[in-house]
C-alpha cells in the first residue's frame, strides 16, 4: 500500500496539505530516497534557498568595496541608493567625484573652506544653477557667481564655461556674444597642436557654437581661431590670413556637399581652383611661398568624407524645417 501511494505522488509534485493532525494533513514523499518531509520542513529549505541565490546587502561589505560600487551609478540612482544605504551613499567622496565628472572647473573647488564642504548640496546648487543658465544664460551665470561657486572673472568664468559638457550650446553663444574677453579666455583655452585642420574647427565650434546670421561674431570667432592654430602648429609656415580665409573655404564647401537645396556639388578640382585662388591672393601679397594643392585636395576629401564643420542644428527655411549643419545655414 505504501509503495503504490508513492507512485501515486510524482515528483515535484506538492499537494494542498494542512497542519499535521488534521483530516487532510498528507505528507510529502521524496521520489529520491523516499524519506518523508512535512510542508514546513520543505518552508525552511525554500527559505535557505532565496536567502543563498539573492545579492549580497553592499551595507555588509568592506565600506571601500560598498562605495567603489556605489560609484559606477549616477546622482539620480545615488539618491534613490540613499534611501537604503543613507550613509554610504551620502559619502562625500562619490559626489566629490560627481562634480568633478560634470563640472570639470569651479573657483570653488580651489578654495579652502572652514568647515567641510558637502559635495551632495554642492551638486545640487550646480544642478539647479545649470537648469537655471540652460533657461536663462545671463540669469544662470549670476546663480552661479552669487553663490561663489564661480569667481566674477573673464577667465575664471571661461574655465567653467570649458570644463562642462551640461550647458546649452545656444544658451552659452548668446552668453558669450556680448562678452568677448570671455571669448578670448575659452579660446586660449583650447589645443590644436597636431590637429587637421578641418578637425581642429569642428572642436572650437564643439566649443563655440556659431551664430545662425552671417554677423561681426562668427568674423571674430574664425578670426580668433586662426590665430590659435598658427599659436599651437608653427612649424606648418601658414599665416594667420591664410588660415582665415581656409576656413570659410571649408564653410563654403561643407555647404555645397551637405545642403539639399544644392543640386551641383562642388568637384574636387573646382575646390581646389577657388582655395588655391584665394589663398595665393592673400600669400602673393605677404610675399609667401604658394601653397600646396595637395593640401586643398586632403581638405576637400576630409569634408566630403567627415561631413559639415559644426554639429546639426535645426534651422527654420520659409515655410519648413530642415536639419542643416549649424552656422553652414548662413550661407544657405
């Protein structure tokens, strides 16, 4: 009787039992060695189980292992983290480390404090400060110098200004437009030692965004920039009228290849004829050694293979949209 009420149970196979004692209490049979458990025994192990097979709680472990996990999250994942593992996740080494990531320079970073600085509040005020110059580029900055998170100086703003990655392109432009000694910081700023030309101009404009109207600004901008590059590569022998007029060579062509209101793409040849015209007006007349064709011809396939100078921009034509490569519109 017992055998055949063994084979009747398959294995793996639990029924709905109650409490021992009881009209329906039936015990568990193991179909392996047929040793017999009762539901609570089968509770525990279960339980044994989901306790082995889960994540270790990180507030167990060494707190140089907890916080060097905690640090592959974000601010957003950090505070939610906190409200587990508060102290750990409070830790003003991570959110020392997340400022940095974000905010590159501050003037306050460099400035001694009597008390300890917390780096969380520290993030946060920068945050808000960010939201607020992404809204309202000269309100922003103001957010930021009254909190003396940043000094009320062309080159300390121009630091900060550098060193972040989280401010709106355009909000920053219509900053910096009206303040050209922060200009002449942020282009001090950069290095196009051993840079391509065409690739050295799409990092300063990564910088600078270009304005959408052919104005004074983007002048300055290409002006400022090709005196930069002659600073940072003297050993090409180019001047910095040269690169000047180079550079809107590169304009002129990155719009013929990339516009869709261009039918008649420029050739390599006809590039080459316009810039070695341009450029040797402007050599003949300083008395410099003519340029070589071969440079315009690696300009040209730089452009064509690379694509337009400046990052995408969405620009208004008439009546539509179309997506254009930032200050190339100008020419449009």
């Amino acid at each position: 009787m017992g055998q055949s009420l063994q084979r009747a149970v398959p294995p793996g196979v639990i029924p709905l039992l109650s409490t021992p004692g009881s009209p329906s209490y039936f015990p568990v049979v193991d179909s392996y060695d047929g040793t017999m458990m009762e539901l609570d025994q089968l509770s525990q192990l279960d339980d044994l189980d989901h306790e082995l097979n889960d994540p270790h709680d990180i507030g167990q472990l060494p707190p140089e292992l907890a916080i060097n996990i905690l640090s592959h999250l974000d601010a957003t994942d950090l505070c939610l983290a906190a409200c587990v593992w508060q102290q750990l996740a409070g830790d003003n080494i991570l959110w020392h480390s997340l400022c940095r990531e974000r905010w590159t320079y501050t003037s306050l970073y460099h400035q001694p404090s009597p008390q300890p600085r917390s780096y969380r509040q520290l993030y946060l005020q920068m945050d808000e400060g960010t939201l607020t110059f992404n809204s309202d580029a000269d309100q922003g900055m103001q957010y930021f110098i009254s909190r003396g998170i940043v000094k009320d100086e062309p080159k300390e703003i121009a630091k900060f200004v550098n060193g972040t990655t989280a401010f709106s392109k355009t909000q920053v432009r219509h900053y910096l437009e009206s303040r050209q000694d922060i200009v002449d910081c942020m282009v001090s700023l950069q290095n196009f030692a051993n840079s391509f030309l065409p690739t050295a101009l799409r990092r300063f404009f990564a910088k600078l965004e270009a304005p959408e109207d052919l104005g004074a600004y983007i002048q300055k901008l290409l002006e400022k920039f090709s005196v930069r590059f002659c600073q940072c590569n003297p050993s090409l022998g180019m001047s910095v009228d040269t690169v000047y007029v180079i550079c809107f060579s590169l304009i002129l062509l990155s719009v013929d290849l990339t516009s869709p209101h261009v039918k008649n793409k420029m050739s390599k040849r006809e590039f080459i004829r316009n810039t070695r015209g341009a450029v040797r007006a402007e050599q003949n007349a300083l008395d410099r050694a003519p340029a070589d064709d071969d440079l315009f011809g690696q300009l040209y396939d730089n452009v064509f293979i690379r694509g337009h100078i400046a990052d995408q921009s969405e620009v208004k034509f008439g009546q539509t949209r179309q997506f254009v490569p930032g200050y190339l519109a100008l020419f449009l």
